[in-house]
C-alpha cells in the first residue's frame, strides 16, 4: 500500500515537473509527456481506489 501511494506521488512529481519544463521551455514535448504520465497516473489511481471500494463492498 506505501509502495503505491509513494509511486502515484512519484509519477505526479514528474508530470509536474514536466510542465515546469515547459513553462520554462515552451516545448510542446514536455506537455505532450506531461500530460501522457499524468493520463495514466489518474487512470492507474482510479483503478486502485476501485478495487479498494470493491473490497471493502465485498
């Protein structure tokens, strides 16, 4: 369970300094990275928050 909460903070960290990249840069590269990572970090988190309500429904 650490390990998943410290792993969702680590892919959040990096999207966010992705955008910082390109805050600072303006290459469309880091947004479009940005925007990859942080896809699928939400897609990744609400599917572990899923199996956790399905569990405690079950």
């Amino acid at each position: 369970m650490l390990f998943l909460r410290a792993f969702f903070l680590v892919l959040l960290v990096v999207s966010a300094g992705s955008f910082v990249c390109y805050a600072v840069t303006g290459q469309e590269r880091f947004k479009h990275f940005g925007l990859v990572v942080l896809k699928w970090t939400l897609v990744a988190a609400f599917g572990f928050f899923g199996v956790l309500i399905l569990d405690r429904i079950g």
